[in-house]
C-alpha cells in the first residue's frame, strides 16, 4: 500500500496530544481500489487538512526514545494536490 494514493475521508485536529510538530493531524486515508488507514497528516497545516484531499504516504520518524529511532507510515498531500485547492473552482 506504500505506493498506492489514496483520499483522505475524515480527520481530527488534535492540539492537546504531543506531537513534535503541533497540532497533531490525526485522519483515515481510503486508499484507491479499497482500504482505509488512521495516520497521521504531515506536511500540511490545519488549514490544508480537508475531506477529499488527495494523498500519498511516506515513511517518517515518529519519536526517538533511549537513542532508538521509531518510524511508521504517515500520509501527506499528494504532489499538486495542495497548489490545485489553493486556486479554488
């Protein structure tokens, strides 16, 4: 699924929760052709996050604890899909 784009269906802004970069953007993908995944949103702003965006997922640190680094997927706006919303209809 690493390199299948997906939408994202719905999300949350969390502020209370640690996140290394504040808020946390906590959404569910539906990938293309089926599945659905809870991640988190980077590379994007609260602003940026909106039902229907078009994403893709990347492979990033999420902490680093006792020297070890721990990663795990996340998904990000997938490449245009934040320049097209930003023009509007």
């Amino acid at each position: 699924m690493a390199d299948v784009p997906g939408t994202l269906a719905t999300y949350t802004i969390d502020r209370l929760a640690y996140s290394l970069n504040p808020p946390l953007l906590f959404v569910a993908v539906d990938f293309d052709g089926g599945g659905r995944f809870r991640c988190e949103l980077t590379d994007a702003t609260p602003e940026e996050a909106a039902i229907g965006l078009r994403v893709e997922m990347t492979f990033r640190k999420l902490v680093t604890a006792g020297g070890i680094h721990n990663y795990f997927w996340k998904a990000k706006p997938a490449r245009g899909s934040l320049a097209s919303s930003a023009g509007g209809e």
